[in-house]
C-alpha cells in the first residue's frame, strides 16, 4: 500500500496548522492594553478611573476610621500612607496621627485603620501594656515578632471577637507559642 499521498497531505495539514498558529501568536503579541481616562462627570463618584491600567503599576488599599471618606482605592505601586489619606478627603479632627507613619509605602491589599483621639487613650494603659483589642497596627508592630503582616490579622480577627485572654492571640494565623512567649508580659486585654 502506498501511503505517500496520504504523508503529503498530513505534512501539508501541518504547515497550514503552523502558519495559522504563527500568525495568531504575532496577533496575540502585538496586543496592548488600552488606558481609558473617564471624564468625572460621566463617572457617578467624581474620581477619575483608570480602566486597563496594568495591575502591577496599580494597587488597591482600605482606608478606614478617622478619614473623611473611608473605602477601598486604586493608588499607584510606589504612593504612601499620606496619598491613601488625601485620596480618602484627609483626616477628621478626632483623628491621632502620633503612631502613624505617613511617609511609609502602601502594598497592594493593605488596610490602614486612623485611630481617634479616644481610641488611642484606651489602647495603652497606665501600666505601658498594649491592648491587643483595641492597639493600631503600629502598636501592635511595636511588639517583638509582629511586623505589617501580624498585626493585620490580630486587628482582622479581632474585628470579628474580642480576645477573651491573651492567649488567644496564638489563634491568630501565625502566631505560635513562640512568639507569644516573647510578648506576653507586654500585652493585656484590659
């Protein structure tokens, strides 16, 4: 049996299959993204959006508490805590900025809580404990082993309960008994 016509045809099925794969791919990499700048009075908030803007170039923060207008804001890879503020309308007059450092650059997903004036009385105690139920992120990164990152989920986990000892806090994903050992003579729930 001769089986030339048959390799003829199969070779030239797979040139064709080729060509059609090369000239996608050239199509497929010549694609750019494209920026569209909304006028803000056709956007139903007032802020100018980016639309298709590379997602490594943008970043996306929670600011909440003593600002103007708390939310979650698209900034750009590189601004700092004082641009979330100004993006939010600036700060109340109840805000306390004394443990706020707002030269400090943002990472994509970050909450940042402003503290009242009220707040900040009651998370430190007479006795220079932190509360952990009621301290800032920056108290709680004033704690050895705590850094942005910890003292993110103990603020998370006790949005949704109270600590009722300060043993819990090895509830706080990441928090083992080694680290508790090293700040449980610095921490209260009082």
């Amino acid at each position: 049996m001769n089986n030339r016509p048959y390799n003829k045809g199969l070779a030239i099925v797979l040139i064709i299959a080729f060509l059609i794969m090369a000239a996608l791919g050239i199509k497929l990499s010549g694609k750019e993204e494209e920026i569209v700048f909304n006028d803000s009075e056709n956007n139903e908030n007032g802020s100018n959006e980016i639309i298709g803007e590379d997602p490594e170039e943008s970043i996306f923060v929670d600011i909440d508490g003593e600002v103007m207008n708390p939310g979650v804001y698209q900034l750009e890879s590189g601004d700092r805590v004082n641009d979330a503020i100004i993006v939010a309308g600036g700060l109340t007059d109840n805000a306390c900025t004394k443990n706020l450092n707002k030269a400090r650059k943002l990472s994509d997903g970050e909450k940042i809580y402003i503290s009242s004036e009220d707040e900040n009385v009651i998370s430190s105690n007479s006795s220079g404990l932190i509360n952990i139920n009621t301290a800032s992120a920056n108290e709680l990164m004033s704690l050895p082993g705590i850094g942005q990152v910890y003292a993110q989920r103990i603020i998370d986990y006790r949005s949704s309960k109270l600590f009722s000892s300060i043993e819990e806090i090895t509830n706080v994903d990441g928090i083992g008994e080694k680290t508790f050992n090293k700040m449980k003579d610095l921490i209260t729930i009082n």
